[in-house]
C-alpha cells in the first residue's frame, strides 16, 4: 500500500508541475488576490503558436485579481499618445479579464492616466482578438505600469503586446486622468 502511496504522490506532484507556469522573463505577480491564480509563460499556445502569457484561477470563487505586469520609465513616450495593444482570449471567464495601462506621476500615488478595459473588458470563451489603449503620457510621468488582468475565475492567454506612439486624432480610451488645471468647467466641450 505505501508503494501504491508514493507511486499517487509521484503521479501528481508531476500532473502538478504540467500545470504550473513559468514566469515570463521581466514579468511579475501582482493584483489583490495573487495567490489564487497560476501565472506564467505557456509554450505553443499564443496567437502564432509560440509562446503566450496566461492567467488561470486555481480557486472555484474568487472575489478580487491577479495581474501579470511590468513597470518602464515613460522616456520614449514623454509629452505623447501612447496606443497599446495586444491579442487575448479567453477560457469560462466568470468575472472580466482585459489589458491595464497606468500612467503614474513622481508623487507616491499620483496616477496620471488609467484604463483597465472594465468597460469593455474580455467575459465568458473568446477567441483571440486584438485590443487597444490609448493614452496621454504627460511631461510629467514618473513610470508606466502595464499588463493583462483576470478578477474572478477562469483563463486568459495574452500575445503580441505592443506600444506606439500615435498622434492627437487617435482618441482616448483611458477613464481616469489627472488634469494639469481645471478644464471644460461650463461643460461646453
């Protein structure tokens, strides 16, 4: 019977290690519920059958997210307006999933311009589809945050994020910013 045991153990400590992700070069964990999702880089499942990122719940109910995401310095993108994009898709999402692009300012806590796609965000199974986020990064940004988000359970795979610079006809997306001064006070505009 310890044979039978350990030969089960071994059987899915491996099952185990399939399913487990390995973190994506210049990637990290973060969101308010980390934990209660796995993370990382799986092989052949992007848009071009390379590799593409995922966030997989590992928990049956899950109130809160996880992101996988990057902070840069905004040097290139100064004074400009910035598109991001990428391809999702997406696996019994029961809650939302989307890209999230942060401009954030040199004060602790100071967020310049926001947009996590809530309002247009990834539900249910979807295919893989291009997504966008534009927005204006300030002379004054400090950093930029930036990556793909799952709240609730299920999967996301993301691929192929890219940031150009694009000029002032290209509309914003993002639903937060900061005004450098007060603006459209008569509401005319």
């Amino acid at each position: 019977m310890q044979k039978k045991n350990r030969i089960s153990i071994l059987l899915l400590a491996g099952a185990l290690t399939l399913l487990s992700y390995d973190l994506p070069k210049d990637w990290v964990r973060a969101g308010n519920q980390p934990n209660k999702y796995e993370m990382g880089t799986d092989p052949g499942a992007g848009i071009n059958g390379k590799n593409a990122a995922t966030i997989r719940s590992i928990k049956k109910h899950v109130t809160g997210f996880g992101t996988l995401m990057q902070h840069s310095m905004p040097d290139k993108y100064l004074g400009k307006r910035v598109r991001m994009t990428g391809y999702m898709k997406s696996q019994d999402v029961d809650g939302w999933g989307g890209f999230w692009f942060r401009v954030d300012g040199k004060e602790k806590g100071k967020v310049l311009s926001f947009d996590n796609m809530q309002n247009r965000s990834v539900k249910g199974n979807t295919e893989w589809k291009k997504y966008e986020i534009v927005l204006d990064v300030p002379e004054n940004a400090a950093k930029l945050a930036y990556g793909a988000l799952l709240s609730g359970t299920g999967q996301i795979w993301f691929d192929d994020v890219n940031f150009e610079i694009v000029d002032k006809s290209v509309a914003i997306t993002g639903t937060w910013m900061t005004l450098n001064e007060p603006s459209n006070l008569n509401f005319e505009q």
